[in-house]
C-alpha cells in the first residue's frame, strides 16, 4: 500500500464521511495540534523516569488517537463508527493527579518549566496541550465538538503540569520557581 495519494496537492484533505476541506481549516488545525500532542506524549513515555508510568501513558496517547478521530469526522456526515471518549478516562488523570500530588510539596509559586530534560519534555506536551484545547475550544463555536474532548484536554494539561512535577521529583530535580521583578 502506498502512503502517498496526490489527493492533497491542491491544499484539500477528507474528513472521516467525505467531506473535502482545506488543510488549513480550523479542525485540521485542532486534529493537527493533538497529533503533535500525542508525539510529544511519546517522547515523555519514552524518558527512562516514566517505567512506571508506560503503560498508562500510552493509554492517554490511545485516547488522544480516540479524540483525533473525532476531531476529523464531519458530525454531519460520518455514518462510520467512531470511537468515543469516556467520563472515565478523566477521572483516571483526576485520580492519578491526585495520587502524585500526595507526595509532592505543596505549590506555593509558579513553577518555571524546566529542571532537567525530561521534566521539559512534559511542560512541552503540557502546552501543546493547552493550544490544542483553545483551537478546539474555537472549533466549538461553529461546529459540533463533543464535550468530553475539552474536559479531556483541561484535565490533560493539569496532569501534564503534575507529572512534570512528580519526575522533577524522582529525578531530584530543582523546581525552579518564578522570582517576580517588582521594579
């Protein structure tokens, strides 16, 4: 099977049910941005603190896959079945938040990104997160976005911000606060 099909030469790409938009278009963007999320993802997966934390993250990356098919379906013409998110899989990232939050020092300031590589590589996803979840916010205006997708991306980029703090953590990391200049 060839990877390449010349139907995009000319700046249009298909949604899931047919319908030909351009590559440019706003839910392009937002299937586009949680893609990049999801390969960010990887890489915080990859990083040798997170052993522990494998199997779950690729479950995350699964359900951003979930969150990416949605995103490129036309809500009114797929007649495919599409895989859907669950109320569930936030109350997962709810529940292990909390299970990292109990061990961590309690937040007084703000937390620069940064520490050590892969405290980094999670600050990254964490604002990829973030920008995903604006330009679905902005797709919901127009067009049918469910609201599981925008409380999962929410929820995501807080336990993005939590888990950078419990690797900095087990790494032994400084967690380097922002120092305000007040004049």
């Amino acid at each position: 099977m060839k990877i390449y099909t010349k139907t995009g030469d000319k700046g249009l790409t298909s949604l899931i049910g047919g319908t030909r938009v351009p590559k440019s278009s706003l839910r392009i963007e937002c299937y586009g941005t949680v893609d990049e999320l999801n390969s960010y993802l990887g890489l915080v997966r990859d990083q040798d603190v997170n052993i522990s934390r494998r199997a779950l993250l690729k479950e995350i990356q699964d359900r951003l896959f979930t969150m990416g098919a949605t995103l490129a379906s036309d809500p009114d013409k797929s007649k495919m079945k599409i895989p859907d998110l669950h109320e569930e899989d936030i109350l997962l990232l709810e529940q292990e938040m909390d299970r990292m939050n109990e061990g961590l020092p309690e937040l007084r300031e703000f937390i620069l990104p940064g520490g050590h590589p892969s405290v980094s590589y999670a600050h990254v996803a964490r604002c990829v997160c973030r920008r995903a979840e604006r330009l679905v916010i902005a797709l919901r205006e127009d067009s049918f976005v469910a609201d599981l997708v925008v409380m999962y991306l929410n929820r995501l980029s807080d336990y993005l911000f939590v888990l950078g703090r419990q690797m900095a953590h087990e790494l032994g990391a400084e967690e380097v606060t922002w120092k305000p200049r007040l004049s």
